[in-house]
C-alpha cells in the first residue's frame, strides 16, 4: 500500500538491478536449505532418541483423565499397548487404566472410546495373565469387570431389541453372580462391586424406560436391584428407591385417573346442587337422581327455570362432548344404507368332523382292556412294477413321434461345404470287413428276470419273491394265549417302555437280531380288539399295529416264540388272517 500510496502521490521508487535481484534470490534459496537442513537434524536426531514408556504411559493417563482428551489419549494408549506391552511392563499398563478406570469409570461406561480401548486390552489378555497365580486371579477378575462396562453396556446403545435383550440377560447374570459371592467377599466389597459395576448399566437400563418395547426387560433388571437394595451403599439406594417408585406410579396411573375422574363428576353434581340450594332451599344429594328430580324438586321449593341455568349447563356440559357434526356426504351415505340395506351374510357352515373309518374315535366304555403291540415288518419293492397297458401305449406313441419329428442338426451344420451329406452313425460301415463278436460292447449281457425262481416255486419263506411289491412278515405263534395261530409279532410292553419299542423288541425277539429293521413314524398305524369269555383279571385285548421296514439280514426263527414263518404280499394276507382281520389289514397297509 505504501509502493501504491508513493506512486500516487508522484514520487519515483529507486528500482532494483537484475544483478542485485538474482542475487537476493539467491540468498533466499541458501537461507532456506539451511533450515530445512536444521529441520531435518532435529527430526533425526528425535527418530534415534529411545522411547521411554513409563513416561509416555504416565503422561497419556494424565491425558485420560481429562474428559476432553480422553478419545485421542486414549487411541494413542491402544497403539502403544499393541507395540510395547511385554510381561514385564504389563504391570504400568494395568496400574495405570486401574486408575483411570476407578476415577472415571462410572463417565468412561458404555462409550465407544472406552470400548475400543478394552477390547485392544483383551487382545494381550495372555501376556498380561501371564503372572503369579494370585495376581493372575486378580487381574482376570478385573479384565472381566472392564469387559462388562465396556461391552455390555455399550450394547444398551441400540435400537435392536435382541441386542438389548441380550445384554440385559448379561446384567442379571452378573447381579446374581455378585449378589451369591456376598459371603465369600464381603458385606463391603459386594457393595464396591455393585456401585461400580452394576450402577452406571442400571442408569442406562432405566433411561431406556420409556422405550415400548424395552420397559419389560426393565422393569424386570429393576425388580432385582430393588429387591436386593439393601446390598447397595446409602446413595445408590436412594436413586434406586427413586426408580421403584417412578415404576409403580407408571403401574397405578389408570386406576388414578379413573378414581380422579369419578371425582370431577362427584364435585360438579355437588356444586351444582349446592348452588340451587344456596338459593333458598335445602335439597339432598342424592347420587341417583335424574335431571327431571332435581327440576321438579327445585320448582316445588318455589324457584324458576331461570335459576337452574347453572345447574342444566353443567350437567349437560359434563354429559357431552364436543361432537363432530356430520357432512352432507356423511348424512346421504348414511340415508342410502337405510333405503338399500345390505343383504344378511350368509350363515356360516358347520364343519362336520371328518372322521377316520378305519379308527373308531376313543371312547371310554368301563371295561379293562389289555394292552399289546405288534410289529408289522415289510420289505419294500426292489424293482419298478409293471407298467400298465396304456402306459406301455404312450411310451410307443411318444417313441414314434420322437421319429417322425424329431430333427438331428450336425455340429459343423454350418461350415459345411455344398452338398457335403453326413450319415449317421448307424449307416456308417464297420472299419473291419469281418465282425469280432469278442468286441461287440454288451455281448453275452442279460438282464436279471423280473420273475425269480422263488417265484416259480411260491416260496413264501423267500425274500426274493414279490420283487415289484412289498411283502409283510407273518409268524405261526406258540403263545397259549394267541388268538389267532398266523399273526404278527407282538407282545406286551414293559413298565418304562415305548409301544413302538416294545413292537420292535417283539419282532427282534421272534425273528434274530441278524433281520435290522427300522420303525417308521411314533404312532400306531391301526388297532384291533377281541373280547375274554372266561378271564377274570381282563375284560378284553387291544392290539396296537407299529410299522417297521426291513433293512438287511434274514429270519432267524426263535422257537420259543413261533415255529414257522412266512413273507407274503397284500393280497396273501387272507390266506392266514381271519377274514375281518385281514379285510382290516388290507386297508391299513400300502399296496
């Protein structure tokens, strides 16, 4: 502004030589490199000076202690533990977040910075628990505490309801953990723990109350802390007691604004009663009477309509509203419903109860019936069956259609030169004049037959017969009080025993355990029943059918339980049974 100002006024400024310019510049440039030369030396010399770290840990929890410098301290304190926390100098680290901790963790609960530093610190768990045993303990029990302040709390900070559930599970997991170690540690040391631990997650549980979906699992936290209150030092208790009462007001605010409400309408029938009387006559309150009483019994005492004005508007005030008042549109649909009524809704029908026919429903008819199961073991089909006539038909039809229409398209299609023809691969001729049948592929193969030998000589003991359906077991019993000579395995079941176990145990009893054979399903397929002419203990027998299919093996029959046995498909099935038996069977049982 002064070179300006000059060169307004008029004076001439004495200008520089290129000489003296360059020369200055020049100046300048070395100027500049010997700072940075400096610059450079120093940094240096700072980069190989040793760092000390009980300095920089003493200084970065002075740092922590001050709420405002707490994050960044707090971040460079996790870079030096990952780097130069060792066994020996774990014990500074630990000395120094213990007081940290102690004098600021009821503020430092449940923040980020917080937790970023205690799940860093878990990181080195091994290096610092690897210590003496009883500083081992202490310092387990302390890496705990810090876990549950930092993470645990950290999670009430959420919308998540699972989140929060879970971590309200947490704290009362560990309010009873300290609440049952009360006589091991101490009346005061309990109550150290529960000031220092569980206060700053209570504030938090409690400031989440009024969240709709939160106020369950609070008020659920609270009810321990109140019914333990007694545990906790005398300020705590306070706060605590301050949180009971808020929740049981919270509970008993309906039932006071009913009873506040009866009341307002007590005092307006009181008021308006006392008025009228005020006026030269006295007239009981009766809580029953109408409007109409009160009119006639005030004109009776001698008084006019116009000294009921009062009375009349508040009672009608206090017995209406402000209503809305209807639209014209409102007022037409509504007269359009009364002209057109809407047809009656249809009666809804009665849902008949389906019932199972071959099951009759459980009725209880006073009679002692017994009670056996018995195993139904089928072998199921090996093979597919025969197809039927029109399915035989449709796959000829879909075979010569596949002829006539389908098309083969070769794969050098279109880089084929002009009339190039393709033969196909069954025109095309054999490269040897002379066939050798020993390198026809499949010669000499032949399928299985359908039809077995078994099947030829009905062999009913075979389970290679029947191959294309299943085939039920049947044993001739040896049991005096067998009903029925062929039937299938059965028996009673024993005292902690399943029916369906016990049905199993039957089969495996009567036919070897070399037969494996697996249950199917829990519940029976069937029951039959017969009743006792001469026995005195039951009324009658009820048998329970379980179905089980065969797996491997075969019968090795044990002739204590029955001397002859047969594998016979659905149809055989009324070549043994009695007739009814077997019509039953037949229904239940699969073709």
């Amino acid at each position: 502004m002064q070179i300006a100002y000059i060169s307004q006024v008029g004076l001439d400024v004495p200008k520089k030589t290129k000489r003296e310019r360059e020369e200055e510049i020049k100046s300048r440039k070395e100027s500049n490199e010997t700072l940075n030369e400096e610059g450079t030396a120093k940094r240096r010399r700072k980069q190989h000076q040793p760092l000390d770290v009980s300095a920089t840990i003493t200084k970065l929890e002075g740092y922590m202690l001050v709420d405002k410098k707490f994050a960044k301290a707090s971040a460079l304190f996790c870079q030096l533990m990952l780097d130069r926390m060792t066994v020996e100098s774990s014990e500074m680290f630990m000395k120094s977040l213990t007081k940290v901790i102690d004098e600021k963790g009821d503020v430092l609960s449940g923040k980020k910075e917080f937790q970023s530093l205690i799940e860093t610190l878990d990181i080195k768990r091994e290096v610092i628990l690897s210590v003496e045993d009883a500083e081992r303990n202490d310092r387990s029990q302390k890496l705990d505490m810090w876990k549950f302040l930092a993470l645990t709390h950290a999670q009430l900070f959420t919308d998540d309801t699972y989140q929060f559930n879970k971590a309200a599970k947490v704290i009362k997991r560990r309010f009873d953990e300290i609440v049952s170690s009360k006589e091991s540690q101490g009346v005061d040391k309990t109550m150290q723990r529960l000031h220092a631990e569980m206060m700053p997650v209570l504030r938090t549980l409690y400031n989440n109350r009024n969240k709709w979906w939160a106020t369950t699992i609070v008020d659920s936290v609270l009810a321990v802390s109140t019914h333990h209150r007694l545990l906790f030092n005398e300020q705590d208790r306070v706060e605590i007691d301050k949180w009971t009462k808020v929740v049981q007001d919270r509970r008993n605010a309906p039932a006071i604004a009913r009873s506040a409400g009866s009341e307002a309408r007590r005092n307006i029938v009181a008021t308006s009663v006392s008025k009228v009387s005020e006026a030269g006559a006295k007239i009981p309150v009766i809580a029953s009477q109408t409007k109409s009483s009160v009119t006639m019994l005030a004109l009776h005492c001698g008084l006019t309509r116009a000294a009921l004005n009062i009375q009349a508007t508040q009672l009608r005030t206090f017995a209406s509203g402000n209503r809305n008042r209807l639209t014209w549109r409102q007022k037409a649909k509504i007269a359009e419903r009364k002209r057109n009524p809407q047809p009656p809704r249809q009666q809804p029908r009665h849902r008949a109860h389906r019932q199972n026919f071959l099951v009759s429903p459980p009725v209880d008819d006073g009679k002692k019936w017994r009670v056996l199961s018995a195993g139904v073991l089928e072998r199921l089909p090996i093979i597919q069956p025969d197809l039927k006539d029109w399915e035989v038909d449709f796959e000829v039809m879909l075979h010569e259609k596949s002829l006539r229409e389908d098309q083969r398209l070769d794969e050098d299609f279109w880089f084929m030169e002009p009339g190039t023809k393709h033969i196909t691969p069954e025109e095309a001729p054999w490269p040897n004049a002379e066939e050798s049948s020993d390198e026809l592929v499949g010669d000499g193969f032949h399928l299985a037959p359908r039809e077995t030998e078994d099947d030829a000589n009905n062999n009913r003991k075979s389970l290679n017969r029947a191959l294309k359906g299943r085939v039920f077991l049947l044993v001739k019993s040896v049991q005096q009080d067998a009903k029925y000579p062929w039937f299938f395995p059965f028996g009673a079941k024993q005292d902690v025993e399943k029916m369906r176990d016990a049905a199993v145990r039957h089969v495996n009893d009567t036919v070897g355990n070399d037969l494996e054979v697996t249950p199917v399903g829990f519940g029976p397929v069937g029951y039959i029943k017969y009743l006792h002419e001469n026995d005195p203990e039951f009324d009658g027998t009820k048998v329970f059918f379980y179905k089980s299919q065969h797996l491997t093996g075969d019968v090795i029959l044990n002739l204590n339980k029955a001397n002859d046995y047969v594998w016979v498909t659905r149809n055989e099935l009324s070549e043994y049974l009695d007739p009814e038996i077997a019509e039953y069977i037949h229904k239940m049982v699969p073709p």
